[in-house]
C-alpha cells in the first residue's frame, strides 16, 4: 500500500492525496514520481484497494508522486490522515464535488497588514499557526446568536449567549402571557431586618429571586402543620416510653423480691429486713390513711416486703401477744371502733361497722403471723383479733 499525491495539471492548485496499491503504479522515478492506472469510478477506489483488485487495462493513467509505502491498508489510512492534516485542513465543500475516492488540500494564504514584513516575521505566523479540523455542520441554537469573523485566517463560529437570567424571566413572561415583570424576592424570616426592607426598592439582587408564582403565604401554614405534628408525635412518644418504664419497673420489683426471699432462706441468719420504700406512716389513724395502705398492699410486692418487715419487729413468742402488738404497729384505737372481723348487719345494729377480714390488711396480718410462727394453725391468733377489735373503743383512743 502507498499514499501518493496527484500532480496538478493545467495549473491547477488544488493538491490531493489518496491511498492506493503498489502494485498500480507505472515508470516510477528517482523522485518517486511516475503514472499510476485510477479506476474511473473515483467512489469505489477505497474499495478496489482494500480487496487489492488487480489494475484494469481501461482506467485512467495519472501522474502522482508516493509518499511512502505501508505494509496494511490501516496503517496506509492512518498515514493518509497524518499527511493531510499536516498539509491542510479538510474542505468539506469540494470533497461533496470531488466525491469519495480523492481530497484535496488548499494552501491558505498568511495575512499580514504590512507588506514590508521580513523573514523573521513570517517564520513565526508558521510556528504560532496549528492545525485545526474540519468545522462541524451549524447547529442551530434557540436563544443564541451565531457570528462568522471573516477576516480572520481561522474559520469559526462565535456565540453569543444571552443572560441567564434575561432567560428565564423571559420564559415565565410566555408562561403567564403577560408583560416581563421583575421577580418577587422572597426571603426567609431569620434574613428579613429593617434595612432590608428599607432598601428592596432600590437594590435588585438576583440570587434572591423567586417565581412570582410562589409567595411566603403558602409556605407558612405546613411549617406551622409540621411542628404541630412533631409536637403530637413526641407527646405519643413520651407515653410510650413511660408505659415501658413501668412495666420494667414492676419485673425488677418482682425479681427484687425473689432474690430476698432466696436469700433468706438460703442465709437467714445474715438476713437484713429494711423498711419497704414507700410504705406509709404507721399506725394508720383515718380511714384515708387506710385506703392508701390498701392501694399500697394490692401489689404483691408490697405486700410480701410488708410481711417480712413486720416480722422483724419485736412481737413477742406467743400468738396472742403478738397479735396485740402487731394490731398497735398497723392501726390506731380511733380507727379500730370503725371495724370488727365479720361486720355487723346494718339492721340488728346500731352503728354500722365494717369487716376486718375483707381488708388486703387482714392479708398481711396472716403472712406476718405464718413467718413468725410457721407451725401454728393461727386459730389462737385469730380469736386474739376479734377481742381486740371489740374492745378498740373501752382502750385508751389516740
């Protein structure tokens, strides 16, 4: 494969190079100049070369000079390209002329507005000049202006870009049909002072403009509807937590009371009884004491810490001695005129009295009871606290 370049005929300026096949050339010189056989078809000479046809009797005879040899028609392609760059850039308007098979390269004249340049001058518009490529097809831009410098010795295509914001207040003027107006500026309420305000009618900064579609009044209730939410969503929030809290605090009562019983049987000698948290002033002296020391004894954690409590109170050995001074630690002899153990029947008496052994109270009478005395029936502990019940109002009131 060669790249060879047809010699001008009849003073033509023009210059084209093309790749063909070795093998087509005829009386080639010294020089490198001789005659090469060119099919007429100038549109299927790339073809005939890749397949590397044999040259035809009938073609036409052209006077070229090679350039240099190539092993592959690639390699002869990229050289081609190499020396027309080269050489010159592409014109597009005559290679639609000249069709597929040739190209041609143009010499451009150098400008220069003084004729008296020298030498020197002239070598350095050759280094500073670079190779461009062909100019693409003209695109055509809404919204810009295309200008063509013709004086120049570079053809290129200049745009001119309007503002950007001319544009898009140009676009919403279409959009409203109505006459360009200048944008509302919006801003936030942390931003907004009296100098401000003093001076929007004088000063017109872009970065602050907004569409006019928009307005601080539409934005102003759903931030007042977000906080409303978020102040709901943490109230919600709260109780939940707080429920949890509860119920984790009951289990570790109740484990709390687990681990001391386990400890008291398994080491009752180091045991120590400490006063149950919460539990109220004893003896009880009204009847709202008393209806507080039953909310207090419904859970059985109270209850139990109660019993265990009053156990170590000193009692006495005996049951009915015990349930003396146990009744005197529970409750007062003011309160005890207001109960018996059964509770009198409203009809048959004449001050109506209430049932001991109804009361969460009678409960841990029991439990302290069975703790101190773990072998007893509590038959004796029981007649002790019917007498002292009956005789709650001859005793000494408090």
């Amino acid at each position: 494969f060669v790249v060879v370049k047809f010699l001008s005929i009849d003073n033509d300026e023009d210059e084209y190079y093309e790749v063909a096949l070795s093998k087509w050339l005829q009386d080639l010189d010294e020089n490198m100049i001789g005659s090469i056989l060119w099919p007429g078809d100038d549109s299927t000479a790339g073809t005939l070369v890749r397949t590397q046809v044999n040259a035809q009797s009938n073609w036409s005879i052209h006077t070229v000079e090679v350039k240099r040899y190539y092993d592959t028609y690639f390699h002869a392609r990229k050289g081609l390209a190499g020396i027309i760059e080269y050489a010159s850039a592409y014109e597009t308007d005559t290679e639609k002329e000249m069709g597929r098979g040739k190209r041609k390269k143009k010499m451009k004249p150098i400008a220069s507005s003084d004729e008296s340049d020298n030498d020197q001058h002239l070598e350095n518009q050759f280094k500073k000049k670079k190779p461009s490529i062909p100019s693409p097809p003209a695109i055509h831009v809404p919204e810009a202006s295309t200008s063509v410098d013709k004086t120049s010795s570079h053809k290129y295509k200049r745009y001119v870009i309007e503002d950007s914001s001319n544009i898009k207040e140009s676009k919403v003027a279409r959009h409203l049909d109505e006459p360009r107006v200048p944008l509302i500026r919006v801003r936030t309420p942390s931003t907004i002072n009296k100098g401000e305000v003093s001076g929007s009618k004088t000063k017109h900064n872009p970065r602050y403009e907004r569409s006019p579609l928009s307005s601080k009044e539409k934005l102003d209730p759903p931030i007042r509807n977000s906080s409303n939410f978020v102040s709901a969503d943490f109230h919600e929030r709260f109780i939940r937590l707080e429920e949890k809290l509860e119920d984790i605090s009951s289990k570790l009562d109740v484990i709390i009371m687990n681990q001391e019983n386990l400890n008291r049987s398994l080491l009752p000698e180091k045991s120590v009884i400490n006063r149950p948290s919460n539990l109220p002033f004893l003896p009880l002296s009204d009847i709202k004491s008393l209806e507080e020391f039953e909310k207090f004894l419904s859970k059985d954690v109270n209850l139990s810490a109660a019993c265990y409590y009053l156990k170590s109170l000193p009692l006495g050995n005996n049951e009915k001695t015990a349930t003396s001074k146990l009744m005197t630690q529970l409750m007062t002899n003011s309160l005890a005129v207001h109960f018996n153990f059964e509770g009198h029947n409203p009809q048959k008496a004449m001050k109506i009295k209430r049932s001991f052994k109804q009361l969460k109270l009678w409960e841990l009478f029991q439990g302290v009871m069975l703790l101190k005395f773990p072998n007893s029936d509590l038959s004796e502990a029981l007649n002790a606290i019917r007498n002292w019940l009956r005789n709650a109002a001859w005793r000494k009131q408090d």
